[in-house]
C-alpha cells in the first residue's frame, strides 16, 4: 500500500511538472504570437485588435502585452496603439547601421528642413572617408544640390570636422587640400579649430569648400556614447552667416533626440 502511495505520489508529481512545462511553454508561445501579430501588421495595432486576435482574455492579454513592453520587444505610439519595440530596430542598427540609422534620422532631418529651410545632411564614417547617407533638399532654389554624389575632403566639411574633432576619425596624415582661401590646411590648424567645435558644440565651414557656401554640423551618438554620424545643415553664406548659434542649437537638440534613439531610449517629449 505504501508502495502503491509512493507511485501515484511520483506519478501526480510528474504530471505536474509536465503541465508546468506546459504552461510555461504555451504562455511563451501566446507571447511570441503577439508580437508576430503586431510585426506583421500593416499599421499599429490597438489592444483590442491584439485581445480579439489573440482570443485570449483581456487580463491576460494585459499581462503580456506590459511584459513584452518593458522588454522592449513591443512599445505604443501616440494613440496607445502597439508597434515593434526598440529591441527590433535597436538589432537592425547593429547589424545594417547605415539602413536603419538613415531610417531614424529621416524624420529629423524633415523637421529640420521644414525650420530651416536649407538643405540637410547625414552623414558617416566608412573606413577614413566621410561618405553622406541621406539629404534633404532645400526649400530655396539657390542652394538645392545632390552632395551625395560628390566626394567631399573631410576638413573643408562641417560633418567631416564633426569626426576629427570628436575624435570618430584620425587627423590626416597627407596634406591638405587648399579648396579656397578659407580652407583650414594645417594639422594645427583642424586641431584648433576641433576645440572650438567641442567648446560650443558644432562645427561650421564658413567658405571653405566653395567660396558662399556655409556648413554647419553637429555629432550624432551611438549605443556606447561614441560618434556614429553627423547631422549638419548647408546653404548660401548670406543666409546663414548672422543664426549660427541658432541654427548649432537647433541640429544639437535634434541630434540628441536622434542619439536616444540610436540608444534605444524613447526620446522625452518636449524635445525637439
């Protein structure tokens, strides 16, 4: 009798560890099926759109929905309605950067143009080039060009300025090239001129590529609080020349917003 006692006991023990197991496992799987769902999905979806799909219960469509947020694989927009996490896109800039860095900023960079007006830049390190990503024209006539296309010397670039001085790219060791009489064309020279960037917080090319035109950029940061991009605005010196300080302060506070989420935080409101 004991014996048998003993049996059943290992046996309703078993059975409880399975449908544990089972439990576990079906509760993962309901998870993974929402965040598939809403993956999927051609626009956000709201909680009852998610609870209906799901046909689970409200409370424990709740649940899962505020563990999957603090995890980062789910979060809401505006409205309270659900769209992938930072964890998706956070992965994404880790391994295709460039694509999905260019992605983020775009945003930013339209916010930008739509202030200032004057064309906008993005750009990044690929070996020791500075090659620009994505652009923004110009709402002015005078001042609309494709810089992407054109191959630039980072010392006569405000965004190229951003990575010496931050220290994201090597001085050069080879000449420097004089593209005006403006150009900076000494090592000391950049060094300098670094420090000044760093003081106040952006760079500024004033008739050093093309003589009447005026750049002015600022560091965008990564994951680790390293330089990964810069984001700089171009025009025609008389526009630009007497809002330096406003326009610095400008791309500073739309760089940080970019930089939190490159970081994978949600920006704070407010910020601009």
């Amino acid at each position: 009798m004991g014996s048998l006692t003993r049996g059943r006991m290992v046996a309703q023990a078993r059975a409880q560890a399975t449908a544990e197991s089972s439990t576990g496992t079906q509760a993962v799987d309901r998870a993974a099926a929402l965040v598939s769902t809403v993956v999927h999905a051609d626009e956000p979806l709201t909680f009852g759109d998610l609870q209906e799909s799901s046909g689970l219960a409200k409370s424990t469509t709740s649940r899962m929905l505020a563990a999957l947020e603090r995890g980062g694989l789910l979060e809401r927009d505006d409205d309270g309605s659900y769209v992938a996490g930072s964890l998706f896109w956070l992965y994404a800039a880790r391994h295709d950067p460039w694509d999905e860095m260019v992605r983020l900023a775009r945003p930013a960079m339209e916010q930008i143009g739509e202030e200032i007006s004057e064309t906008v830049h993005l750009s990044v390190t690929r070996g020791e080039k500075v090659v620009q990503v994505a652009q923004v024209d110009s709402r002015y006539l005078l001042g609309t060009r494709d810089w992407t296309e054109i191959e630039v010397p980072a010392h006569s670039s405000a965004l190229g300025k951003v990575f010496y001085a931050w220290g994201a790219l090597p001085l050069p060791d080879t000449e420097l090239q004089p593209l005006t009489e403006a150009t900076i064309t000494t090592l000391e020279g950049l060094r300098r001129d670094g420090a000044r960037a760093r003081k106040r917080g952006w760079t500024v090319t004033h008739d050093e590529l093309e003589v009447g035109l005026t750049g002015i950029a600022v560091p965008v940061r990564g994951t680790r609080g390293d330089v990964v991009a810069a984001l700089g605005i171009s025009g025609p010196t008389p526009r630009l020349e007497d809002r330096l300080e406003e326009l610095g302060s400008n791309l500073s506070s739309h760089a940080a917003q970019l930089s939190m989420l490159l970081r994978g935080r949600a920006p704070k409101e407010g910020v601009a």
